[in-house]
C-alpha cells in the first residue's frame, strides 16, 4: 500500500470530530462532540463505527455517541435483498415523484422493529398517502369551521373560552391524545420509530377523525353557541398537539398544515 495515501475507512473514522474543527480547539468541537446516536446498518459496524469509536477514544479521549441505532435493510415487496442482477431495485426519488417524500418516508417506517428489515412495496406508499390526504383533508374541515378570530391552542394546555365546558366526547379525545402523547415520547426515547408511525396513524384516523371529528359535527351546526367554541377549542388543540408528533415522521404536510393553523411561532 502507498504509504501516502489515508484509508478510506481510517479517514472516515475521523468523521465525527474532523467535521468539527479538530486538530484545533474550536466552539463546535467543544459544544458537539460527543454526540448522542448515531444510525447505521449492520454491514458497517466493524468497517465504520469501530473506527469511529477508536479514534474518538485515541484523540479526544472521549467516545463519539452514546448510542448506536442499529437499522435494517429495505427489501423489495417479496423479502428479497434489491440488486441490479434480479432487477428489482427502487428509486426513491420515482417513488416520492409519484407518492410525495412524507408517503415514501412513512411508508418505510410504519410498523417496522428496530433492527428489522422491511419490505417496500408501492402498496405501502399508496397507503401512507391515502393518510396524508386523510390527514390534510381533516385539517381542511376544521378549519372551515374555526371563526376567523380563532385564537391559537395555549402552550401550556387546553384553554376554554368563556362559559363553555367540556363535553363527555372533549373528554374522550384528549384523554387519548394525552395517553398518545406520553406513548410517542417513551416510544422515541427508545428509538421505536415505526411504531410511533403506527401509533400516531391509529389515532388520526381511527380516533380523531372517525369518532371525534363526526361527534363534533352536531355542535358545530347546531344552535348553541358556547357548545359549538369548545368543540372549535378542542378539534384546534387536537390537531395542532397531532402535528406536533407526527412532525419528524411526515415533516412536510405537517408544517404546511400547521402554517395555516392558527399559531403563535414562526409564520
């Protein structure tokens, strides 16, 4: 071997702190350095992150990351490791032409266990699209229906207009959306991503939108006007906490929809 020539792997193995300034002592390095997860494959672990792992140990003292989320491979629709012999690769970029990028993302992370391979299918992206539409058709309706003067949900929680109250059906959703939201927090702590796809899928459209969106229905055409501002609070608050954890799964049709929610950040 040309002794002049740096490894490609040994040089990649530099990655973590040489992005960030080393040799010299600079503010990213300190702030940056170690980081907290690092994702890969398995085929990379001896190749790659033991490198990363040595070096950071050599250099800096110090290990890169305190965890290794070890993903799987995606397969094809029959279980099959995609090639160019067996012709059955996919182009993500075809894929997102066709379904969008948060249906291509979706579709490759519901219901898939850490570590475990998962199968892509056009059936999968067909289905996280149809919840996309689901999704941005129900926001639609809630906001035909929100006055224009609607304020935007409280940061700190639910906040009623006053003389309304809270309904038996008000009760019911948001003591799911509060059990939903406590399940997606463990669930990424312990980087269980695909379930929180499935989690926050369940509730969108089996709960939210086929119960609670049709319950809500009789008080926003009805007559009593203090009934029909709390059920505009809680379908707004709702939606918007929703947006909130489905947001790193499907990043854009969530931040699209909650730009023209009624909101207090960054327009």
């Amino acid at each position: 071997q040309d002794p002049d020539v740096l490894d490609t792997w040994f040089s990649s193995g530099l990655w973590p702190f040489s992005t960030l300034g080393w040799p010299e002592d600079t503010a990213d390095l300190r702030y940056f350095y170690p980081t907290s997860v690092l994702s890969c494959g398995t085929d990379i672990l001896f190749f790659w992150v033991a490198r990363m792992i040595t070096l950071g140990l050599h250099f800096l003292g110090e290990r890169p990351f305190e965890d290794v989320l070890i993903h799987g491979m995606v397969r094809d629709g029959e279980g099959r490791k995609m090639s160019k012999s067996l012709g059955n690769g996919i182009d993500p970029l075809e894929v997102v032409a066709k379904y969008g990028a948060d249906a291509t993302r979706y579709a490759t992370l519901a219901g898939v266990a850490p570590g475990a391979d998962t199968r892509f299918s056009y059936e999968r992206a067909e289905s996280a699209r149809n919840f996309a539409n689901k999704l941005w058709n129900a926001s639609r309706f809630v906001l035909m229906n929100l006055p224009d003067d609607m304020p935007a949900p409280a940061a700190g929680g639910l906040c009623l207009p006053d003389g309304t109250g809270l309904e038996l059906a008000d009760e019911w959703i948001l003591s799911r959306l509060a059990r939903l939201t406590g399940d997606i927090q463990t669930l990424f702590e312990g980087y269980e991503v695909g379930e929180v796809a499935r989690r926050i899928y369940d509730f969108v459209w089996n709960e939210y939108c086929d119960w609670y969106i049709e319950m809500a229905k009789i008080r926003l055409y009805g007559q009593d006007q203090s009934a029909k501002a709390a059920a505009q609070t809680v379908l707004l608050y709702v939606l918007e906490r929703t947006l909130r954890l489905l947001h790193p799964v499907m990043p854009f049709v969530t931040e699209e929809i909650w730009q023209a929610l009624p909101h207090n950040g960054p327009s």
